[in-house]
C-alpha cells in the first residue's frame, strides 16, 4: 500500500516539475494568449488586445517573450491596411499541448 502511495506522490510530483518547467507560460496572459492562438492557430494582434483586454504595449511585451521562446510567429500583412498576424509554431502548440495535459492530470488528483 505505501508502495502505491510512493508511485502516486512521485507522479504528482513528476506533473509538478512539468510545469515548473513551463512557468513562462503560467503567467496569465500568456496562457490566454496561447490558448486562443492553439484553438484558432492565428490572431491578428488588434483582436488579441481586444479579446484579451491588454494595451497595446502589455500585448506586445508578452508577444516578444512568447516569440523569444519560439512559441508564437509574428508577421506584417499589407491589405488595404497594415496588420499584424501572430500565428502558434508547432512548439508553441506542442509545449501548450502538454502544460494543459499535465494540469488536467494533476488537478483530478485533488479531491
């Protein structure tokens, strides 16, 4: 019985580390941020402010280091106006992917 306890607290802790590991992208806007990028793949930056009710200059800092960490892609559109296009890349998606797995699984552990 404590055998089982053992493996079941080591996997607790294992799911712990994991998103100690990504703390980066705990932090709340970057969660949303990637959160509607994973569900709609790209955003255009005026509408991630708007959504998400961040200045333009919040958005951005988190922006840079969400594409520092090559989780988000950032590209200029000329159409009939300037936009700005912020797209997941295949780690954002991997990496987001996996904090929320390891969350769920760490969360039904709690009683």
């Amino acid at each position: 019985m404590d055998q089982s306890r053992d493996t079941e607290e080591a996997t607790l802790v294992s799911y712990h580390i994991t998103l100690r590991e990504n703390e980066d992208i705990a932090k709340q806007p970057r969660f949303s941020i990637l959160f509607l990028l994973y569900l709609n793949r790209s955003v255009g930056f005026s509408e991630l402010q708007r959504l998400l009710k961040l200045t333009p200059g919040n958005l951005d800092y988190h922006l840079r280091k969400l594409k520092k960490l090559g989780y988000v892609s950032i590209r200029k559109v000329i159409s009939w106006r300037p936009l700005t296009i912020v797209e997941i890349t295949s780690e954002g998606t991997n990496v987001f992917k996996t904090y929320v797995t390891t969350l769920r699984k760490l969360l039904e552990n709690i009683e």
